[in-house]
C-alpha cells in the first residue's frame, strides 16, 4: 500500500483506492494482475475485461457481500444476493467490447438457471447463453457476442439460499469502441510515453481560453497547453494534477487524482471537496482497454453559469447556498459548507435519520465520511444515499439513491452529470461501484479535458 506522507489511510490496505480530499488525498497503489485460467475453450488473445470494473446487482445478502466483491480478482471474496428468485449481477466494461467467455465461480449457492446477457445500454439485453442445468462450481462458458454491460441472470436457484459468486469473469480481445463523437480529438498523434504513460491535456473551454491560457500542473511543473500540452508521468507518482484557467495559481481551478505504479494507473476525477472547473478523463491501455470518466458531454457544452444555475434549480434549498458560498469560482461540498457545521443553520440535517440507525455523527461528519464514519465506509455511503434503513439487499442498488430527504443532493447532481452517472460526490461514493474510479494494467495514453 502506497500512501502520501500527508494523508491519513481511509481503510485497511486491501480496500481499493478512495477519494478522501475533503479529509486528506488517499491512493493505493493497486496492483493489477490478470490471472490467466485454463479456459475451456481458450484463446491466447483472450483478456480479462470485467477484473476492477464498476459491478451493480438486484440485490445484496448484506453490505459484506457487495457486487463488486466478484469482479475484484480476489477469490476470498464474493458477491451473495437475496434469497429469492430472479436476481443478477453485473459488469460495466467501460467501452462495447467483443466477447469470447465468461468463467463463473459459484459459491455453494449457485444457479441451476441462468443466463449470461448483454447490452450496450443497461437496458436493452441480449441473451447469449442459457441453461436450465446449471452445476455450480466453475464454468467456463464461450459465448460470442458483443457489448458494453454483461450480466448472469439467475432465474432458478439450487438451493434455499441466494446466488453467490466467488468470480464472474469476462474475457474477450480487448480493444473496445472509441467514444463516438469528436470530444477527444485524434488520438494518433500522441507520443508513446518514455516512462508509464502519457498525459495529454485537452482545451475543451468553447472559446472562452486560448491553450495559452490553460495551464497543468504537477510535481512543480508548470507549462500552459500551448507550450506543452503532454505529461510523460513517470511511474510511482502519486497525488494530483492541477488544471487552471486564465493564469497559474489563479481562481479558476480543479484536479484529477491518481497512482501511477510500474505497469497500472488507477485514478480518479473527484466532486468530494469541490466543483471548480469541468474535468473527463480517458484511458486507453496497450491491451485495447478504453474507458472514459468525469462530466458527460452536454455539461461540457453549456456555458459554466448554466451549469451554475442547473445545480441551484435541482437541489433543495438547504443545498442551494453551495452555489454561492464561493461563486464564481466553486461549488463547495456541504460538509464544507458553514450552514452544515456546528451551529449553522443545516446542522442537524442528518441527525434524526443517522439516529434512526443508531449512528450519533455530526451532520458534517457524514457528509465527510469522518470522525466514526472513516471505519464505516457501508454506513457513510448508506446515509448519504439515503438508503440507511433499507435492507442490506437493497442498499447497493443506485435506482433506490436519493430517492428521498436527508441525502446528499450535492452528490446526486454530481452523478446525474457524470458520464455513465459514475461520480465521486463523497469520500465513500466508490461503495457499490458508483465513483469515477479507473485502474488498468498496461497504460499507453490519459487524455484530461478541461472545460468551462
């Protein structure tokens, strides 16, 4: 575990990276390792595609058993639904990708009938095998097809209990679609990095910055775009990389987080302290793997004071002072927000409802994940989801978030105008697979836009 001097951990070493700037910048070097299995049928090109991705499901047995368990490569771990019929688990990939199989590793509690499905949406599926005999065990499935989102889809259970898998593993050749629109420009003039990866910077400020007027920062490097628009990282950098309008240093400012070890890059864009300029990120690895993370396109196209006035229009009133406590330049989170803290008139936001499941923190304190909510990260996410006093099945299920008051109304935004709905709004916000998080092994190029 790779940790920066100044920061304190935000859970035991084997939990994956978190964003924590609202506390303190936490990264872990994570170390990427796709373990090749004897498939049955294999293909030498085959590449694990589903290991780290972000992991939705019908239902959870409990916040122990969680979807993300079965694609985390860690046979330790495993995702267990409710007990009843039908559920499913699934996988975002990132990008459409072509399929060969899938490995799933059953637990006890296995399927008897299932489907394996695909979709380029989340909503519109399309079955590539089925069966109504099931074994359980291990099964190696080959499958061909294509798609963005896979999903089994357990419809008969072989025993009183749920479904539970140790792993559920997707493999295909690699190399996904690209984004189909021109937001990232050609790709085929970036230079191949010297060290672990390059970073190309992107003006995407509609006019209002010349690339002389936006400017990256890092490890004391300071250049405008126009002078140096890549970064050859190097590998163990680890913290942030700073993008400011204007001038260096000047008000208009925000930054990605990341760990760059000797062959993977995990990184984020993150909502958890501040919004204070439009950021995407785009990684594209050496084995095809392509995804993309941060603001979707239509915030990117409006004017910075639409966005502005969409936050304030969307959030309920205690939220709407976020727009304005710092304007032009920021919208803060509430847990920086004076009227959340001690005294201020939104103090005890949280407090009956936390109370409601036994958890005594100040209203700050959840909205930060701090203080007794650092250990918990379940329970943090819960309350800011307000999904607390559902049941574990439900609590990791992103249709039934914010659905109802105290939430974190400054996250929902936040989600609602990520590319995939994937934001980090809160320290905690990767529980259930929800934040901006990407890691991948062999990282070629990382294009950063910087919007308006």
């Amino acid at each position: 575990m790779q940790t920066l001097a100044s920061a304190p951990t935000d859970r035991p070493a084997a939990a994956p990276v978190r964003s924590r700037t609202a506390l303190g910048l936490v990264v872990i070097l994570i170390a990427a390792c796709f373990a090749v299995l004897t498939p049955s049928p294999a293909r030498a090109a085959d590449q694990l595609l589903s290991q780290g991705r972000p992991a939705t499901a019908s239902s959870v047995e409990s916040g122990a058993f969680a979807a993300g368990a079965a694609v985390d490569g860690n046979t330790g771990t495993r995702w267990s639904s409710a007990f009843a019929d039908p559920q499913w688990l699934q996988v975002d990939l990132g990008s459409v990708q072509q399929l060969t199989r899938v490995q799933l590793n059953w637990e006890a509690a296995y399927a008897k009938a299932f489907q394996i499905q695909t979709s380029t949406d989340a909503q519109n599926w399309t079955t590539l095998y089925s069966t109504t005999t099931g074994t359980g065990g291990t099964q190696n499935l080959g499958i061909a097809g294509s798609g963005r989102y896979v999903r089994v889809q357990g419809t008969t259970r072989a025993t009183p209990y749920g479904y539970s898998l140790w792993e559920f593993q997707v493999y295909g050749p690699g190399g996904g679609t690209v984004p189909p629109d021109d937001f990232w420009g050609s790709t085929g003039d970036i230079p191949p990095a010297a060290n672990a990866v390059e970073v190309k910077i992107l003006n995407r400020t509609n006019g209002k910055y010349p690339d002389s007027q936006v400017y990256w920062s890092f490890n004391g490097q300071v250049h405008s775009i126009a002078e140096q628009p890549y970064l050859d990282m190097p590998a163990n950098s680890a913290g942030r990389m700073y993008f400011y309008l204007g001038s260096p240093n000047g008000p208009y400012y925000d930054f990605i987080e990341f760990t760059v070890g000797n062959n993977v890059f995990n990184g984020n864009t993150t909502r958890v302290d501040a919004f204070g300029l439009k950021l995407a990120m785009r990684l594209h690895t050496k084995d095809g793997y392509d995804t993309e993370v941060g603001e979707n396109r239509q915030t990117f196209a409006e004017d910075r004071a639409a966005t502005f006035q969409r936050f304030t229009d969307a959030v309920p009133d205690q939220f709407k002072v976020l727009a304005r406590t710092q304007a032009p330049y920021r919208i803060i989170a509430p847990g920086s927000d004076p009227s959340f803290r001690a005294g201020g008139a939104n103090a005890n936001y949280f407090t009956s409802y936390a109370q409601s499941v036994g958890v005594n923190a100040a209203t700050s304190d959840i909205f930060g994940c701090a203080a007794a909510l650092a250990g918990n990260p379940d329970m943090c996410a819960a309350l800011n989801r307000h999904v607390a006093t559902l049941p574990a099945s439900q609590q990791g299920d992103p249709a039934q978030y914010y659905k109802a008051a105290p939430a974190n109304h400054y996250a929902k935004f936040w989600h609602d105008n990520a590319i995939n709905h994937l934001a980090y709004g809160f320290p905690y916000d990767d529980v259930a697979g929800q934040s901006s998080f990407i890691s991948h092994a062999n990282p070629q190029w990382l294009l950063v836009a910087v919007g308006w």
